[in-house]
C-alpha cells in the first residue's frame, strides 16, 4: 500500500519504497541507461509501426479480393494508391 500511495505522490513511510524512489531516481539521472531507454523505445516503436503497416496491407489485400476497388481502400486507409495498386499487382501475379 505505500507503493502505490507513493505512486499517487504522497511522501512514502517505507523504507522500501524511499529506496525504490532513490534507485528510480538515480537511473533517471544515468545518461547512458536514457540513452539506451530511448534507443529501445525507438526500435519498439519502429517495430510496432511496421506490424501495423503490415497488417495494413493484409487487410487491403483482403479487400482487393473482395472486389473493392484500390480507390475506396486508399480512402479509408493509411496506404497510398501507389501501395494498394501494387498489391493488386502482387495478387494477379499469384494468380498466373
């Protein structure tokens, strides 16, 4: 209980937590762990937007098949024209 009362911002009267708030604090303070914290972020983030890119086009790929066409998918999504007619493309070309 006096962790998340620390959480909340009030003055901890734990030892515990007074440490736990001390050794946040120092690691706060260490420009290489922030560095390397932002780094990490960074990749996650990458690696997030690539997942949603991804699946993006999975979903636009469904469409096409349903017979929607590259204009209306690009309307309502975040890919271009140039993207969704390519993956048009890709879908004829499994096809042959």
């Amino acid at each position: 209980m006096a962790f998340l009362r620390a959480i909340e911002g009030e003055n901890p009267d734990n030892e515990f937590v007074q440490d736990f708030q001390n050794r946040v604090e120092e690691i706060k303070s260490d420009e290489t762990w922030r560095l390397a914290y932002m780094q990490s972020l960074l990749r996650d983030q990458d690696k997030f937007d690539a997942g949603v890119q991804a699946g993006q086009k999975e979903m636009a790929k469904k469409l096409l098949k349903r017979g929607l066409s590259p204009e209306d998918i690009a309307k309502n999504s975040d890919l271009s024209i140039e993207v969704i007619k390519q993956l048009q493309q890709e879908i004829c070309d499994e096809h042959i």
